[in-house]
C-alpha cells in the first residue's frame, strides 16, 4: 500500500507540474510579450526626446546669436542717445539748424538704430509648425538676415562715426 500511495502522489505531483509549468510557460509568454512591448516604447520616446533636444540645442544657438547682435544694437543706441541726451538737455540745442553737422549725423543714426531696433524685435525666433504633434521649426534664416542686417548697420555708423 505505502508504494501504491507513493505512486500515486508521484503521479499527482507529475500532473501538478505538467498544469504548473503550463500555465508558467502561459504567463512568461505574456511578461514576455510585455516587456518586449515596454522596450520598443521606450525606444520611441527616445527617439523624440533625442529630436526634441536637437531642436531645443538649435534654437539655444539661434537664440544666442540673435540675443549678441540685440544687445550690441542695444548698446550702440544707448550710447548715442547718451550723447544726443547731453546735446538737447545740457547744451539745450532744440532748433535742427543749430545742431552741427556731426550732431546731425548722430541723431539720423540714433534714429536708424531705433528702426533697426524695432525691426529686430519684430523677428520671432520660432514659427508655428503646421503638424499638431510637431516641433515649431527655428527661424534661423529671418534671424540670420537680421543679425547680418545689424552687422552691416553698426559697421557704417561706426565708420561714420
């Protein structure tokens, strides 16, 4: 009898493990097929944030060059209007025949790097992609012309400067 009971349960242990390892084999299939899931995702969203991080180290760049030539702009017009502000304020020169002909000419650049001023700030360094999902494309080529634009502007005032 003990060796019938042995058999019996060796048997039942065999089919216990025969439906474990089914079901076993069932469930690793499925973890499997998610995890394969899981890693071909984060593999998309890599991709995006690769491209999303190339876009924001563009526009870092654009924006920077822009954001130089600005201030030299910037720069240069504070500098005249200093000067122009001392002519009008302390040398109370108000009438345009009295002022002398080199003080004509820095209030004419004065007046041109307000201009080029205002069309600098009128750039918008980002336009709208057309895609809803998209990434707004950089405007690097209205940014670029404005920047040889200043360039060109303070290299004839300061010559004639």
């Amino acid at each position: 009898m003990a060796l019938g009971s042995m058999v019996l349960g060796g048997a039942t242990l065999g089919i216990g493990l025969l439906v474990g390892g089914v079901i076993f084999k069932a469930t690793g299939s499925k973890l499997s097929d998610k995890a394969d899931e899981a890693y071909s995702q984060a593999r998309r969203i890599e991709k995006e944030v690769k491209k999303i991080v190339e876009y924001f180290d563009e526009l870092s760049s654009v924006a920077e060059g822009f954001r130089t030539s600005l201030t030299n702009v910037e720069e240069q017009y504070m500098k005249r209007l200093s000067i122009l502000d001392h002519i009008i304020n302390f040398e109370e020169k108000t009438e345009w025949p009295g002022f002398l002909d080199k003080e004509k000419i820095l209030t004419e650049n004065t007046v041109l790097l307000v201009g080029l001023l205002y069309q600098m700030c009128k750039i918008q360094l980002v336009l709208k992609t057309e895609k809803e999902d998209g990434l707004n494309h950089v405007n690097k080529v209205a940014v670029n012309q404005a920047v040889s634009n200043a360039d060109q502007v303070i290299k004839e005032l300061n010559y004639v400067a």
